[in-house]
DNA sequence: CGATTTTGACCCGCGC
DNA sequence: GCGCGGGTCAAAATCG
C-alpha cells in the first residue's frame, strides 16, 4: 500500500523536507552569524572557507606564528618591531576568533536541541490534529461522517484509521482470557503469534501510524485489512456497555479457518487510545512483516505487571523502560525505536520462570489459552503518559495493569 | 464478480 | 424465567 491517511502518511516526508529546511536554514544562520559580524572582514588570516575552523587549527596557527615571531624577537632585542606588532594583532584577533568559535559552537548546540524539541512539537502537534479529526466524530456513531472527515476517498484510508473509525484498529483493551490467562503486548499494531493477545500501540507522532499497510498493495486495501501484518475480516461490530465507542470484531483471513481473531476498541477514558485484544493461535505462517513485528513485540506488558513504574525518560519519546528489577520484565519486554513509532512490546504470556519471550512458535503450539491485548494510540496523549506525564501515566497503568492481570498467567 | 464492511438479528452465558 | 450484555451470524451494501 502506498497511500495513508493524509496527515500520517505525509509525515515523515512533511519532517523530512521541514528537517532539511531546517538544517539549510540552520547553515544558513550559522554562516550568516558568522559573516554578519563585524569584526568578521577585518581579520586577514587564513580561514578554511568552509567554516571547519576548529580550536585546534587555531591554537595551532598562534603557536606556529608565535614561535616565530618568538624567535624574531630573539634576534632583535631590543624595540618593538613590525613583527611583534603584527603578532600582537594577530594574537589578539586570533582570540577573538576563537571566541567566536565558541560562541558558535554554544549557538549551535542550542539550535540544535531546540530544533530537536520544535521537531517533536511538530511531530506531537500534527498527530494531535490528526486524533482530534479522529475523537470528533469515532465515538459519534456515524460511521460515514467519520469516514468523510478522516479519510474521505476509502481508498486512502489506512488500516490503523480504518480501524479507529468503528472503533477498531487504533485501541482497544480486553482484559480477560478464555482460559484466564493472559498476555499484554504495548506494541505496535503487532500481531499474535498465537494464544490471545492483548497489546498497546503507540503511534507517536512520528508519523507513518500504517507503516505495515505499505506492504500491502494498494489494491488489497480494501480486499483486507492488513494492519499488522496480517488480513482481518471484519465480522461484527458491538456497542460495549461503558464504553461510548463501538468494539469491532475481526477474524484473520490470512488462511481458511484461521481461528485467530481481534478486537478493536478505544480505550473510553482516552479515546486517543487504542486496544486491539487477539484471541486464538494463528493455523498459518505469519508473514514476514508479521513475523518481523512479532519478533519485536516480547511483552512490553510485562513491563507493566511487573510493577515497573512509568517515568519520564530522557527524551519524550523513550520509554523508561523496564525496571531492571523485574528480571523477566527486561526479558519480555522490548522497545524499537526503530519502528514507524516507538514501540513497546510486552509478552504477558510467559511468566518468569517460562524461558524466553513468547514470539513465533511455528507451528503452532497447541494454544495455551493465552490472551494478548494491545492498545494503541494515536495521539501524544499516550505518549505522554506512558512515557512522561505522571497523572494520565498513572491511572492508564492502573487501567492496563488492572486489565491484563486480572488473570494473570 | 468477489471480497469486505455494515448492521440488525440471533444466540448464549450470567445474574437476579 | 427474564433481562442484560457480549459475541456471532448473515443479508445487504459497498468497493475495486
């Protein structure tokens, strides 16, 4: 699939074309500084063009003419010559290059974190838009407004929107397992291996929220929705008491009786949320994408049933992540900034003592009843709060946590 | 024309 | 037994 939902889509490549304005805009400044100075024409020293300047060529430079000059003066003792006339000038411009150099130097570090936090505003802000559009009008009912003000042409209408818009596909949370076990993945739009999954997504502003829809191509977008990797059919769709937005019900169409199934719902106390529940093991291979995604999603639930606490990180989009206390927590739980956004990933499915993260098991083990739930958001809110703000950090983790121990495996 | 989505109806479990 | 809520079915609509 080539096409997303416009406001996601163009992101990275809006951010890209704004990072490269920024950054000539960036030289452009840095030069201008350096030049628009003053003093900057009077200098007749020998300076690199392309402004490498550094304080090591400087120092350099005034200690070979030092020296020189040093010696001159040794030979003429006595008045003060041309030479230490022209040393003493060029000592005292040389220290105001090398001032500037600092100056610079200090400048540019400052432009660059602000340009780092405006480029994360920008980001936050244009999800933010994207997620109101969405919250106007998901949870209203009307299923084809919603769709005329998101994503008009259907077409262009990305998995993950597509999903947002009958409640589906951004969130959704479901806390209990068939057979009461459990396992929460924070991930992004990542499938289940098998057992029934639970799992968190967090499209953070950087953009490209459908980033697996580009694998699909673009005629099967509406043939299948492929959100994570996988085809889902969606077969139902239900108001759930307590909650304002519609869950979706979704079967995977990827092979004939596929018993792998979702669900999709906002979270109702922020709708910006998404929590997709998986239920059932998968009768087929995973795609490569799939399989790819799923090999990065071991359980960043772990994360939160372990009883790490969610902190600010050092920089908004890192997760603080898990508590090396929990040593099955740092084993389940991953994070891939590499992905489209930050992903986190917890496998609830396997407790401590099981070894290893809960990834691909092909085939497919006879499913222990296993339930993953993966919630996803599409605005900063989530963000924000798993990674950063303490209040909605602490009551979404209460929410999660609660969902998906409640039968803990 | 086939696959998917929509949506009302139906089924089933649970609590009173 | 009845009502409620959640999950599923299936016919019609929609789309490529």
């Amino acid at each position: 699939m080539t096409t997303h939902l416009t406001g996601d889509d163009d992101q990275p490549e809006y951010q890209q074309v704004d990072e490269k304005r920024d950054i000539r805009e960036f030289v452009d400044f840095f030069s201008g500084e350096r030049h628009g100075r003053p003093d900057d024409s009077a200098p007749d020293v020998d300076l690199p063009k392309e402004s490498s300047i550094t304080e090591s060529s400087i120092n350099q430079r005034l200690t070979l003419n030092t020296g020189w000059l040093t010696e001159e003066e040794d030979r003429t003792v006595t008045k003060p010559s041309l030479h230490q006339l022209m040393n003493s000038n060029l000592r005292v411009k040389l220290g105001e290059l090398k001032d500037e150099n600092q100056n610079l130097r200090r400048m540019l570090d400052r432009v660059t974190k602000s340009y780092a936090g405006l480029q994360t505003q920008l980001a936050l802000l244009k999800q933010d838009e994207v997620l109101k559009l969405a919250n106007a009008t998901y949870c209203a009912g009307d299923d084809s407004q919603e769709r005329a003000m998101i994503s008009p042409p259907r077409k262009v209408k990305p998995a993950l929107f597509s999903e947002l818009e009958a409640g589906e596909g951004s969130s959704t949370i479901k806390t209990e397992g068939d057979d009461g076990t459990n396992n929460s993945i924070v991930d992004n739009q990542m499938p289940p291996c098998h057992g029934t999954l639970k799992s968190m997504t967090m499209p953070m502003a950087q953009g490209k929220a459908g980033s697996m829809e580009e694998d699909v191509p673009e005629g099967s977008l509406r043939r299948a929705r492929i959100s994570d990797g996988c085809q889902w059919r969606k077969y139902g769709q239900k108001l759930a008491k307590g909650n304002p937005c519609p869950r979706a019900y979704y079967r995977c169409t990827m092979a004939v009786g596929c018993p792998v199934r979702k669900q999709v719902q906002r979270y109702a106390q922020d709708k910006a949320i998404l929590v997709t529940t998986y239920e059932g093991s998968h009768n087929h291979p995973l795609p490569a994408a799939a399989a790819a995604l799923a090999a990065t999603t071991s359980a960043a639930a772990a994360m939160l049933l372990s009883g790490s606490t969610i902190s600010s990180g050092p920089t908004p989009f890192l997760p603080p992540f898990v508590s090396p206390h929990h040593q099955y927590a740092t084993s389940m739980a991953s994070y891939s900034p590499s992905s489209p956004y930050p992903t986190i990933t917890l496998d609830l499915s396997h407790s401590p003592l099981l070894s290893g993260p809960n990834i691909i098991h092909w085939p497919p083990m006879p499913p222990p009843p296993i339930f993953d739930t993966y919630v996803s958001s599409d605005s900063h809110v989530l963000p924000g709060s798993l990674l950063g703000h303490p209040q909605n950090s602490h009551s979404f983790t209460q929410t999660v946590r609660a969902a998906i121990s409640a039968d803990p495996a």
